[in-house]
C-alpha cells in the first residue's frame, strides 16, 4: 500500500512538474518569411530568432541578420518577459529591450537606443504555433516614421 502511495505522489509530481515548466509558443528557432513580409524601406531584417531557455528563469532571444547597408549582426538579449527593460548586446540602433507576456501567444516589445524608445509592437504566435507575426513602429535615427510587418515560420 505504502509503494502504491508513493507512486501516485510520484506521478502527481512529476506532472506538476510538467505543466510549470511547459514551454512558451515563442519558444524556438523562427526564420523569416520575405515573401510574406512588409518589411519598411531602409532598414536592417532578422533573418533567424531563437528563444531559449536560460539560467534564472529567463529567455534568452539571439538574432541574426542584417543591417541596413547588408552587413551581418548578431544580436543577444537575456531577460525576462515582465515589462522590465534588459540589455541587448550586438545591436547598433537599440541597446535595450522590454518585453511584456500580454498572453500565452503574444508578447509587447520595446526596444531603445539611450533610454529613449526607437519603435515597439507586438509578437504574435498563430494558435498553431507555426507561424509568427512580428508588427512594429517608430521613428528612424533621421526622424522618419516606419512600420514593418515580419511574418515568421518556426523551424
């Protein structure tokens, strides 16, 4: 009786366990969709996003890409999605980063340059978890307003 009790504890933990540590659907690697894209003129492109999991319960996001004038970045943010604003590091037009989990598939994100906002959106992953939508605003480095629509696909 007493190994009977055991195991079902056990279980029970184990599935506990389970359900506190189920992953997020931003969660992955995402490549970037040109063809489904609206990207805004002039501006650099993630090509790959990677979120994983990092010590402290926090995120880590890497991007890949591009900027404006073609040359490769690599940009790394680590934080967590709490409305707090973490570094960035490898990134010219912003050096920090603000997420915010409006739910369980979309996610409120701030980037700035100095303290000052250089554009905000929204991160939404399709109930299906196949697909991403990364929707942006803001103003350039000249002044100029711009808004980028990046549609991602997951790996």
């Amino acid at each position: 009786m007493n190994t009977r009790k055991m195991l079902v504890t056990l279980a029970l933990c184990l599935t506990a366990t389970a359900l506190c540590f189920a992953t997020s659907p931003q969660m992955g690697t995402w490549r970037l969709n040109e063809a489904k894209s609206k990207l805004a003129a002039g501006m650099g492109k993630n090509t790959t996003v990677m979120y994983t999991a990092a010590k402290k319960d926090m995120t880590e996001v890497t991007v890949d890409g591009v900027d404006k004038d073609g040359k490769a970045i690599h940009t790394v943010w680590t934080g967590k999605f709490d409305g707090k604003v973490y570094p960035v590091k490898g990134n010219g037009t912003y050096d920090q980063v603000m997420y915010k989990m409006v739910n369980d598939n979309t996610n409120d994100i701030t980037a700035m340059k100095d303290g000052k906002m250089a554009w905000s959106g929204t991160i939404t992953v399709a109930k299906d978890g196949k697909s991403r939508v990364v929707a942006i605003h803001g103003t350039d480095a000249s002044g100029k307003k711009f808004k980028s629509t990046a549609v991602y696909d997951k790996q």
